[in-house]
C-alpha cells in the first residue's frame, strides 16, 4: 500500500494524522495496550475518495496485522457513514490482495489484516457509540459490520485534542468568519490551550494554506447543497415536504438535520419529520 500524499485537497484531519508520531497516538488512544507499537509499525494506506468529489476525510492506518479505517464526521453526522466505510474497506483489500499478490483461487487460506473501523465525531450531536451496516436494511442479512464512535473523553489524547481543535476552529468560524483572522485565531487558541500545539508549532503555515482551501470548499458545497434543496422544496409543492426530505437525503446523502435545515423546516417540528423517516 502506498504511502498517503498530502494535498491541498487533504482535510486537516488526513494531514495531522498523516504524520507517523500522529498515526502512532491515534493508535495508542485505540489499544493503550500496546505500549511497544512503533511510528515504524504504523503504515499509512492511502484511500481514494471514490464515491465523491468532495473534502477528503478519510484516512486509513495499517499496524501489524490489523487494518483501522477512519472517518471523520461533524454536524454532518450520517449513519451512511457505514456503507461509505464498508466500500472504503473493499477498495483497501482489494489493494492488499494486488499489492501481496494473494492466490484467491487457490485452497490455502489467504492471511489479511484484521479490519477495525471508527468514525472521530466532532459535532455536538448525540450519537449512538457503535453504528451497525444492518441499521442500513431491513431483516436478517449475511453481512454485518460495526463502526466505533470516537469523540473526546477529557483524557487529553490525540482524539481529545483534535475534537478540541474542531471546536475552537467552528467558534473562531462564527466569529471572523471564512477568513485569515480565523484561521491565525484558530492556530493561536490551540498552541496556547497545547491543542495540537508542537504540530501547529512546526506546519502553521500548511495547516493555514489547507484551511484556506477547506474554506472554499465548504462554499462550494454549500451552494450545491442549497440547489439541491431547492429542488426537493419545488418537488415537495407537488408530493408533500415529508417526501421532498427523503427524496434529499436519499439523492445526496446529506444528514437529516442538514435537510430539514435546508427545507425550512422548523426546529420545533422537526423531532416529528425524523419519525417519519424511520417508518
């Protein structure tokens, strides 16, 4: 598997964990246990972004014989975050079979990494702790998969900082908007609360300079998310707005919140459109 390159189209998160002492923490906060990993035994796996052309947070990590595949999720919280995950895992296996040039036809087992997903939620949502493929389809089925939600325990570890970073980051957002002043106040909160800080210390302007794309990006998204809402809003004239909301979150994969946001539903109602989305 090859090693991860870092681009202007990586997400903060696939650039922070990107780094091998990094990589070594987030797998540390996971299995404590496993006091003698090395940044040595931790081998980036380079995932593409093969369902859409949107920010890249998506992140995978090889140590030993285990395989951790990692989202991140924020206010955009989905349970489709298990499908995506299962296909992100295909994809990775599908490589190592290549890379190792592993005889699937032949009568003696083949050995692959053992697989472990999770998703870093940095939102103030309330989410389950482990999502389940089978929460995606209806009865029994022959595929089961769980994926662990990580978000900060006040343990002060790498997950810890990095959801704090996400914090600071969407309170300096609100305050200076997409601009420059946010992005040095976002780096200057985080060195001085020791948020990321020897990482922040020594990659400023390269966090600044993805930050600066991630914001246009957002923009970019915002606006195709609004067209998209829009043209459920015309189409729920004719069919009812309950419909119009499946039909959003059905054709984009957005979060309900996000869609009943964008389709002017109010907030007081909105507790009784969710039931109608899980009948």
């Amino acid at each position: 598997m090859a090693v991860m390159k870092h681009t202007l189209k990586d997400s903060v998160f696939s650039f922070v964990f990107g780094q091998p002492k990094y990589a070594r923490e987030l797998y540390l906060a996971i299995h404590p246990e496993d006091t003698d990993v090395t940044e040595a035994d931790c081998k980036l796996v380079t995932l593409e972004n093969i369902l859409t052309t949107g920010m890249y947070n998506d992140w995978g990590l090889q140590v030993r014989n285990m395989l951790l595949l990692f989202v991140e999720a924020q206010s955009t919280f989905t349970i489709n975050i298990v499908l995506r995950l299962l296909l992100y895992l295909a994809e990775t296996y599908k490589e190592y079979v290549e890379e190792h040039k592993l005889n699937l036809y032949g009568a003696t087992p083949v050995k692959i990494p053992r697989p472990e997903m999770y998703v870093i939620y940095t939102g103030g949502r309330d989410v389950p702790e482990t999502l389940f493929l089978s929460d995606l389809y209806d009865g029994e089925g022959a595929v089961e998969i769980q994926v662990k939600v990580l978000r900060g325990r006040g343990t002060g570890d790498i997950v810890d900082q990095y959801v704090r970073f996400c914090k600071i980051s969407d309170e300096e957002r609100r305050k200076h908007g997409r601009t420059e002043k946010a992005i040095s106040e976002i780096i200057r909160r985080c060195i001085e609360e020791k948020v990321l800080a020897p990482f922040l210390e020594a990659r400023q302007k390269e966090v600044a300079e993805i930050m600066v794309t991630l914001f246009d990006q957002e923009k970019i998204m915002e606006m195709h998310d609004y067209h998209i809402a829009e043209a459920a809003r015309r189409e729920g004239i004719k069919e009812g707005l309950a419909d119009a909301l499946k039909s959003l979150i059905q054709n984009s994969g957005m979060a309900a919140e996000k869609a009943m946001e964008l389709l002017g539903i109010p907030e007081t109602a909105r507790s009784q459109y969710a039931e109608m989305l899980k009948q």
